[in-house]
C-alpha cells in the first residue's frame, strides 16, 4: 500500500511538473474538431475535407485523429466559424473569409473581376501572396491552406445572361463584398449570402439567380432550382474566384509536439494550397454535367462579349485600391503583386480540363 501510494503521489508530481515522459505520452494521441459549413454530400466535403484529415491521420500513425463536423454541425453561422477557430471553440475550420466583410482586406485582391486563370495556379500564388505581404492577415489563427474555386458565373430562375444589360433589376446573390459589388456595377441588384441560403432564396424568389462555380451547384440544388446557367469562354478570362482558408487554432497547434507538428506542417502550405484548388475546379465537371442531365439551357459568353463586363466591373477593382491606399497599404503594388503570381504560378500549373 505505500509503494502504491508513493507511486500515485510521484506520478502526479511528475505531471504536474510536465515530465517529459508522462508529457509525450499525452502526445500519443490528439483529437483535433473540424468544423465547416460545407454539407455532407457536397464534393468539397467528401473529394477535400475528408481525405485531408485521413492523410493527417495516416500520416500521423494514428496519433492525430479527427472529429468532422461538416454542415455546421456543431453550432454557429458561416459567418462565425473563422473566431471559432480563433477562440477555440474548434481546433480546425475551412471557411470564406469573405463572410466577414472587409475583415481580410488585402486578400480580396484574389475576389477582383478576371483576376484568377486556374484554381491550382491562384491558390498557390495566394498562398505566396501571404507569405510575403500580407503576413499578419490571419495573425488570430495557424493558416494551414490558402485556396481559391474555379471560375464562377451565373445561374438564373427565369432569364439567360448574355449581356451585363440582361443583368439590369436581378437580385443575384454574392458570397462576398468585392463580388457583390461586382454584381452592382454590371448592373444587377447584389444580395450578399453564404452558401447554404441559396436554396431556400431561390425557392421563395428572394434572389433570381446566385453566381457560384460548377463544382458547388449539386450541393445547393442550383440545377434544380435555376433554369439558365451563363459561363464565359476561358479565352476571356474567369468572371471572379472566392477566396478560403483552412485554419487552425493557434494555441491548439502549439500545444502539439514537435513530431505532431511535422505532420501538420507537411499538409500545409503553398502545395496542400494548389491541391485544394485543383480538386475544386476539378469538380467543375461532374457539376455541370448535373446541370446538363438536369436539361439547363448553358450559354457560353464568347471572348468578345467579355469584355463589356470586364469594362463595367473595373470599378472594382481601382476602388480596391483605393481602400488599400487609406488603410495604409500600397494597394496598387499589392494588386501588381498578386497578378504576378497568378501568372508565375500560371507558367508551371497545367490548365484544367473544360468541363
């Protein structure tokens, strides 16, 4: 009985004192919350999300493990989940920073009209955009990954886009400030709603139609609940992209061991970026081919007729400038530095597949 007491008491004073060896047998194993507003069935969750966390988990030998909350599962709005992550009320999110407007303003540089070529290519060239001006954009959090959809464009209940004048008196919905605007200057009424609204605002005729890439429209019954869909030939560029990031609470990374965070670190960065972005616009193919058996009406807007959009959503982007230069920042040279990149990365990132 007293060597077991003596034992007890010598336990508990080497955890209190944070004993290597007890501490790294605490390390054996970390249960990490992923938390995002993404639907079970939606390609992001199940060709993204899952096989991230599975390829931690491996590589990890079991001493990293996932809780997955897809759907919001967990409590909250879109809106809220990066200060989940922040907070710690989760440990990992995947979300818009987009949904917190003008929180993130030095990235919104990716949102500006055809600034985007491929996601692959953008989100790489994202990821070093952070890396080297913009390194205290998300100081709250561990950024893990930085990435970018494939093109977006519209998608409308009653009417086909060929022209920005078509676009005159639609409500469309937006995902983000830089978009929503966008949508205002080509001449439509800009609505501004995350992602798992759409259905209900389509259902009751709040919104017209919503812009949004191939890849997400079976997730949100867009093929179910819209009619005409309008994409742009790629040889007049991409209409917009939206911005995401995977974060990680930072105190929780922290807290890992030196081995744990290797792992971590390993499926981070500009290359887990570039294969987020790949596998997204990826899915751009299999979605539109859901809208295609759905019996949509598509139009492609030619190269040429992409200009006049280009033309009256310009404003976007010098007032993107402009923002930046009052908040302190070169906004011109972030914007020439982003649009270097997008085409540095563009030279060695193959284009995908047309859907």
């Amino acid at each position: 009985m007293i060597q077991r007491r003596t034992l007890l008491k010598t336990s508990a004073a080497a955890v209190a004192l944070g004993a290597p060896g007890l501490s790294g047998l605490a390390q054996q194993a970390v249960t990490l919350k992923f938390h995002t507003f993404m639907s079970p069935q939606s390609n992001v969750w199940l060709g993204m999300h899952k096989p991230w966390m599975e390829k931690v988990e491996k590589d990890s030998g079991g001493k990293i493990k996932f809780e997955a909350y897809p759907a919001m599962q967990l409590g909250g709005t879109p809106v809220q989940l990066y200060d989940q992550a922040k907070d710690g009320v989760v440990d990992v999110v995947w979300t818009l920073p987009g949904n917190t407007a003008g929180r993130f303003p030095r990235i919104e540089v990716f949102e500006l009209p055809f600034m985007m070529n491929n996601a692959e290519a953008t989100s790489k060239a994202y990821w070093e955009y952070v890396q080297t001006v913009a390194q205290d954009e998300f100081k709250d959090t561990h950024p893990i990954a930085l990435q970018v959809h494939g093109p977006g464009f519209f998608h409308t209940k009653n009417k086909q886009i060929k022209h920005p004048d078509d676009l005159r008196g639609m409500k469309l919905r937006g995902p983000t400030r830089q978009i929503t605007k966008m949508l205002g200057y080509l001449g439509a009424i800009p609505v501004g709603m995350p992602l798992p609204q759409i259905p209900d605002a389509l259902s009751k005729g709040t919104i017209d139609g919503c812009v949004i890439p191939w890849e997400v429209v079976p997730s949100v019954k867009v093929h179910e609940l819209t009619k005409y869909h309008s994409e742009f030939d790629p040889a007049g560029g991409a209409l917009y992209t939206t911005t995401f990031v995977m974060a990680m609470n930072k105190a929780k990374y922290e807290s890992l061991s030196p081995e744990l965070k290797k792992v971590i670190d390993a499926n981070s960065g500009m290359e887990t970026s570039g294969w987020l972005g790949k596998v997204q616009q990826g899915n751009d193919v299999p979605g539109r081919k859901v809208s295609v058996d759905a019996g949509a009406t598509i139009y492609t807007i030619p190269a040429a007729d992409a200009q006049e959009f280009k033309k009256r959503s310009a404003r976007v982007e010098a007032e993107w400038v402009e923002d930046m230069n009052k908040r302190g920042f070169d906004g011109k040279k972030l914007l020439e530095t982003a649009k270097a990149l997008i085409e540095k990365h563009g030279k060695t990132t193959p284009a995908p597949k047309k859907a």
